[in-house]
C-alpha cells in the first residue's frame, strides 16, 4: 500500500493550494480516504473524509474553505483548500484505513507541507 501526497508549499494568508494524495496498492475504489492535519507542537486531527460512494464529511470549520473529491480513474483524493488561515499551517497526511479480522490498520502517506504566512 502506498499513498503519496503532494501539493503543499507557502502561500499567504487568504490564497489557495491543492492537495493530492495518489493511491497504490489497494482497491482504491472500494475504501474511503481522509485528510489529516498535524500542526507543529500539536496533535494530529481529521480534516476531511470522501467514502468510495463520493460522500463528504468535515470537521470543525472547514466546511465550505476546504473541499475533499476524488477522481477514482487516477486513484486520487484531493484537497482543495481555500480562504487559507495562519492556522492551517501543518503537514497534511492522507489515510486509508482498513480493518482486517477485527484490527484496524491506518495507512499514511509521507505528508506535505502546508506553510500560510500573514
């Protein structure tokens, strides 16, 4: 299983960047994938989740900044973020998480980079 994230870098306050989280390995059709975020000093958090179906969720506020897709012809979630904050200054990760006899496994990709100056 691999996931590879790219997309982030520097942007000032109020730009846009967009993520993409590219996907091998699995039956990438069938699984949900999700966004998370680790802030510096700081626990990493769900950001946004697509289901196989095309079914969308966020947290906190970032519905309507933030918007997740996927194009499942190029096994690919994307991350569209929008009206960026200071404080979405973080490495973003994707995640693909399965359970298997019970246990559940997380898979990551290597994270990148989101860096929002003011």
């Amino acid at each position: 299983v691999q996931l590879q994230a790219s997309g982030g870098g520097l942007v000032q306050a109020g730009g846009s960047l967009r993520l993409s989280c590219t996907a091998s390995g699995f039956p990438f059709n069938d699984y949900a994938i999700a966004w998370f975020r680790q802030a510096p000093g700081k626990q990493r958090e769900l950001v946004a989740t697509i289901t196989n179906g095309g079914a969308t969720n966020y947290t906190h506020s970032r519905k309507g900044r933030f918007t997740i897709s996927r194009d499942n012809s190029k096994n690919t979630v994307y991350l569209q973020m929008n009206s960026l904050r200071p404080e979405d200054t973080a490495v973003y990760y994707c995640n693909f998480r399965q359970v298997r006899r019970g246990a559940i496994e997380d898979y990551w990709g290597q994270g990148t980079l989101v860096t929002v100056s003011s």
